[in-house]
C-alpha cells in the first residue's frame, strides 16, 4: 500500500470510528410506535382548478395525472409551496401547488344523500372493488371520463353496474359525479 493510499485508509477508518462511537451516543431510533399515525394527520381540502399531481415538490417533477376542479382531496403533509397528497382508492400518492385547494370538502361529493341511482361519470382513473372498502379485492380498474351506472350508495362508496354483465363493484363516492347529457 502507497503512503498515501494507508493515510486516506487511517483518515477514512477513524472517521468512521468517531461516527460510530460519538455521533450515534445518545441518540436512539425511533421504533414504529413512535411514528406519526397518517391518517390522523389526513386533512380534506378541495381543489379550486384543474390541478396537475406530481412525483416530488416542485413543478421540475414528473406529473403522474390531473385532479378536476372541485374534487376532494386527501392531505397528509406539506413541503414549501406543495402538499403531499393520498389517496383513499389506492393511487399513488403525490404533491400538488398549495395555491390550487381551498379548505374543506366539496359539500356536492360530501354528502351521500346528493348520491341517487343513475348514471355518473368518473373524476379520476380508480379501480373498483368488490366491497364498500379498501380492504376488498380490485375487481377491474376504470378511466377518468367513464360513464358508470349507479345503483346506490353505501358508506361513502357507490355500487356500480357492470357494462358487460359481472358483479357489481364499489367505486368511492368523491369520485364520481352526474354524467351531463351526452
């Protein structure tokens, strides 16, 4: 070994030594319990425009989709300008502008009682399940645009009509809106 080359390993070696020994004392790492509870921190606001949700804080990020005006959306936690996003059907989560929300929930998606059989069009590309729920299996997944037939609603999901003939499904009920005459 060169000189130089067992001085940079010496230099490198009681580095790590000091980090290991003195930088990790007294502190200790935070076990699950410690965590933050996300859904507790889940906050309803509704977007005032047509918000475009991105990978990362910031408009240099990848944008994954659109969220329409006046849609629900779940927030968890903010980074400068941007607000990171969740999504109760399963989507990825991601950030969009803080300017682009207001506070609250859109009263129209809000309320199950606004929700009557008939035909609805879906906000944003979801799948649909077999239940009223998360915790049930994706049955088929669906496109932003897609004219479905409801049947009722239950628990802040939709029953939804299959076009071709299999079960019923549940889409969440924030996601679907009154088809306009086509």
């Amino acid at each position: 070994m060169s000189r130089t080359t067992r001085g940079n390993f010496v230099s490198w070696s009681t580095f790590m030594i000091c980090l290991t020994v003195f930088g990790c004392k007294g502190r200790e790492m935070a076990g699950p319990d410690d965590l933050p509870d996300l859904n507790k921190q889940i906050r309803s606001y509704t977007t005032v425009e047509n918000t475009r949700v991105r990978t990362g804080p910031g408009p240099q990020f990848r944008a994954t989709g659109e969220i329409p005006a006046k849609a629900k959306v779940h927030v968890v936690g903010r980074d400068g300008d941007w607000l990171l996003i969740v999504s109760k059907v399963g989507n990825t989560p991601g950030f969009i502008e803080m300017t682009s929300i207001e506070p609250g929930a859109s009263a129209e998606r809000e309320s199950p009682s606004h929700i009557v059989a008939g035909k609805y069009e879906i906000l944003a590309n979801t799948r649909v399940y077999s239940g009223p729920g998360l915790q049930y299996p994706v049955v088929t997944k669906i496109s932003k645009g897609t004219i479905i037939n409801v049947i009722e609603e239950e628990k802040g999901w939709v029953r939804v009509e299959s076009k071709r003939g299999n079960k019923p499904g549940y889409v969440e009920a924030s996601l679907a809106k009154p088809a306009t005459n086509r």
